[in-house]
C-alpha cells in the first residue's frame, strides 16, 4: 500500500517533470508539436492533451467534482499557451489533493464512474497509484516524441527531484 508521503512525492515529481517537458514543447513550433508521429495520440500535442485530460478526470472523482469528456483523445486546448497555463494550474490542484490525502483514504474502498459510464470500486491506493503511473507513463511517450524532434528532454528520473536525494557533504583534505 502507498502512503500519503508517497503520494506527495509523486505529485512533485510530476509537477517538476511537466514543467521540464513543457519548457521542452515551448521550443518548438506549434506545427511541430501537433505534428502526427504515429505515437497513440498521434503527437506532442495530443499526448499533452490526453495526460492533462486524464489528470482532471481521475482528480474531478477524487474530490467529487466530476469531469466530463466525450473522448480520452479530446482536445482540451488547441492553443499551447492555454494548454501549458491549464496544466499548471492542475499540478496546483494535484500538489494540494496529495497534501489532503490521508492514510484512511487510501485505504478505503471508492466506487466511481468510468467514461463509459460503469460503476468501478478499488481502493484509493491503488487508484492513486495508477493516477501517478498513467501520468508516467504518458510522460515517457513525451520524451521520446521529444527527442525525436530534435530536442534532448535530459534525465527523467524520479531520483532528479530536487530535494529527494541527501548527499552528504565530503571532507576534502
């Protein structure tokens, strides 16, 4: 099971891991980024979309303010600029969810309503697990769509975080 440390550990991650792949995204141009690349959403762009589309859906059921789509591949925004504000002002929402969250949520059962309108229960680990897990794995699309259009999206690892790894200082004699 996670706890609410890890869950907030998650969350910083994909906070410092959108803002770097968007950094990334704001040097190309929109053509580029919404070129078709044959990825599952078929560009930067609609990755993008789709990794910000599923965050407010999972996050609307986790506060009970349900988010409604017609598709998981609908384009929120069709301007980068709107689509990079909108993400991070969900990272915002997602740092304060994961500061809220406490063990006994996680631990019990919750019942929600998939797209297709059926009802799911699972328990607010494993759900919250495959929220940070879906970001991830979307995110490693990114990079490597990135990186084909010629940009070096640099480490990815969750170890990169600022502030996770403590080294120690070294006496140099």
């Amino acid at each position: 099971m996670t706890s609410p440390e890890h869950c907030q550990l998650l969350a910083s991650y994909n906070r410092w891991m959108n803002q770097r792949l968007y950094a990334c995204c704001a040097q190309l141009d929109d053509a580029a980024r919404k070129r078709d690349s044959g990825a599952f959403f078929k560009s930067i762009h609609g990755t993008l979309n789709h990794n910000l589309l599923g965050d407010k859906i999972w996050l609307g059921r986790f506060v009970d303010q349900p988010f409604s789509v017609t598709s998981l591949a609908q384009e929120l925004y069709a301007d980068f600029d709107e689509l990079r504000a909108e993400r991070e002002a969900t990272d915002t929402r997602i740092d304060a969810w994961s500061a809220a969250l406490t063990p006994a949520w996680l631990a019990a059962d919750f019942t929600y309503r998939r797209s297709n309108g059926a009802s799911s229960t699972s328990t607010g680990w494993m759900l919250a697990t495959h929220f940070f897990n879906h970001q991830t794995h979307h995110r490693g699309q990114l990079t490597t769509l990135i990186k084909q259009a010629g940009i070096d999206p640099g480490d990815t690892d969750l170890l990169l975080v600022p502030g996770v790894i403590r080294t120690a200082a070294r006496n140099e004699a």
